[in-house]
C-alpha cells in the first residue's frame, strides 16, 4: 500500500486524495502540517528535500514529490490520462497551467486570507494581486470550458483534478465565480464523476 | 514541420528549442516579444488564451502551451523520458519543481535584472527574495545531483533540459553557482551532450 503524507486542509494534497479514491486505490494517510514548520524539520528534508506536501511513498520506500507529478504517476496506464498523444499533450500543458498561473494566486489568496499562520503576509498589495491574477486564471480557464466539457477534451482528467482542487471553494475568498459560467457548470461535473470525495476526506484507519 | 513560437532571449523558450536539436527535428521558429505586449495582442491571444510563450503548434494546425508540456510531448518515445515508470514519475517531479520553486526565482531574478522593461518591477525586496528563493532551489539540485549524475537518474532526461534553461546562466544574475559543485559539474555534463545548442540559435531559413 503506497503513504501520502499531506495536510487535510490543502488543495495541492486533495489532488491525489481524490485521484486514489476514484481508482480505489487503498492508502496511508500521514498527516504533516506545512503551516507550523513540520515540512521543514530535518526528518521530514530527508524524505523530501524541498520540504513539501503532499509527497508519495510507494511501497518499496521510493518517494516521489509534487502534486501533479504525483497525479500523472498514479494514473499512468488509466482513464484519467489519455490515451491520445496530442490530449495528453493538452493534460500536461493544463497541469503545468494550474502551478504556474493558477496555484501561486488562487491557492496562495485562499492561504493567506484562511491561515492565521499567513497572516503577515497578507498585505492589501499581496490581497489585491492574487485576486487579479486568479480572476485572469479562471477566464483562461473558462475559455477553454466554454468550448470542451473537461480541461483537455470530453473526459475527466488529472488535469481537472489538478483545477479543481483550488477552484472549487475559491468563491470563498472573493473569487467571484458568477463571472465564469462554463467554470460554475464544470464544478458540477467534477462533483457528479464516480469516486468524488470531499476535500477533507481522508481513509479511516483498518482495525 | 512544427512551428515554434518563441523569444530567443528566453529560457522557458530555449526548452523546447534544444530538445528539438538534439531530436534532429526541423522546425519554424516564429520570434515574439513577450515584453513590449506581443503575447497579449488579439492576434496571439486567439492562439494561446494564457497569452505566453513557447508555443508549439504541430503540422495540423492544433497548439500546446507551456514549456514543459511541450517538453514531456515532443519528448514521448524518445530517449529523453526514461521508460521505467518510477523515473518517469521523478522527471514529471523535477520539471514542476521547475516551474514552482526555481523559475519564479531564477528566471524572474534574471528578468528583472536583465530587461528594461521589468526594470520597475525590481525592488530591493523582490530582488533579495528571488536571490534567497531562487539560491534554496539550486541547493535542492545541488543534493539530488550529489547523488545520480542526471536529475532523474543516470541520463540526461527532459527534466535537466528544463532545469538548464535557467540554471547556466544564473551566475550572471548573482547566484553563487560556485556553492553547489554537483550543479557546477552538473552544467558541465549538459553541455557535452550531443546535439547541445546555446540558448540564442533558433533554425535558419530555408533557401
């Protein structure tokens, strides 16, 4: 059985919750805190030496970091990756979307405005840039939702686990999801694939 | 033939540029300035929505965005993407370690300290940080190439060639390569690999 260590409370470590429950795949969920300095321990820099989570731990003790990288490894080889080479091409650029133009603003306003532990960093300034430059991630991403059902054809990928994960309660902290119907409409369809789980879902532990 | 959208002054766009050499694949190279606006005209926008480059548009006329997503499609098949799935799944680790934790800094370190245009954007606050940032992420190269002489593993893989666009130069931009001997030899390794191309060739025209 494969261990993800990660922290109830955080997109990037929903996004292979959510993937491994939809494969119904089993695993250990080990709870590491990125807000109070346990990433950053010399225990956890050995497993990880960039010190984050979420990170996977396969059976054999091999490690591998970083959400999406995480979420193509685990769906190698099944429906949630296509097989097509040009739609896998779209899965990939739509992944590296989410970190580079959407996570960095959307996740990091949800952080700062959610996270006392934040808190300092949260200046008007830093407020107003994440809002701007998240709105323009979700009308980038409401274009293409706009002209196909999924982020990288007609089916569900990694790719809309990946957005999902930061959009889905970005309302929440001022994103104003009104503005981008083909977004609210797909919210929905995420939801109503087979497997979804809440953010917050974790395994219980086997007796 | 492949068309490449691209600015010669840039390292995401390099990517793409040397992969394509060392593949022996001919393309176009379409230049665009993406400081003076270009990116964000109508005409381009109708091609990228994300309004950046690179740009890859293949022979049917169809598009993929972003550096590493054109990397990991170009490179499918071919010696650059290792064919065991664990190492595949920590070249996918280190190419969004690229874009997250050593691009943000790097890169925009070199930006804002190389083109006019960003000149306004370089504070001394934004300045230290991408120095401190971008110096934390050479340290995590730094270990991983201490151990495997590649960044996944023992050959040089899609991953190196993301992380090389920005790493060669950094020195330029106040990064203390001499710090991290394993990058150093690292940088060394690259360059001697066949078909290596510095960061401003593109295709010539055909007669």
């Amino acid at each position: 059985m494969v261990t993800l260590y990660g922290m109830r409370d955080s997109g990037n470590c929903y996004k292979p919750r959510l993937l491994l429950h939809k494969l119904g795949r089993p695993f250990r969920h080990v709870e590491v805190n990125a807000l109070d300095g346990s990433t950053r321990r010399q225990e956890f820099l050995a497993l990880n030496a960039n010190g984050r989570v979420p990170l996977l731990e396969i059976e054999d003790g091999r490690r591998i970091a970083e959400s999406n990288a995480i979420l193509l490894y685990l769906a190698e080889g099944t429906q949630f990756i296509p097989a097509n080479v040009y739609e896998r091409g779209l899965v990939y650029q739509w992944l590296f979307f989410e970190q580079y133009s959407h996570e960095p603003y959307v996740a990091v306003r949800r952080a700062l405005m959610r996270f006392p532990e934040r808190q300092k960093d949260a200046t008007p300034e830093r407020l107003a840039q994440t809002l701007k430059l998240g709105t323009d991630a979700l009308a980038v991403m409401d274009k293409q939702l706009g002209a196909t059902p999924f982020m990288a054809g007609t089916t569900l990928s990694v790719a809309d686990i990946a957005l999902y994960a930061y959009t889905y309660d970005a309302h929440q902290y001022g994103f104003e999801l009104e503005q981008f119907p083909a977004v609210s409409a797909w919210l929905q369809r995420v939801e109503a694939d087979p497997g979804h789980v809440p953010e917050d879902w974790v395994p219980t532990e086997e007796a």
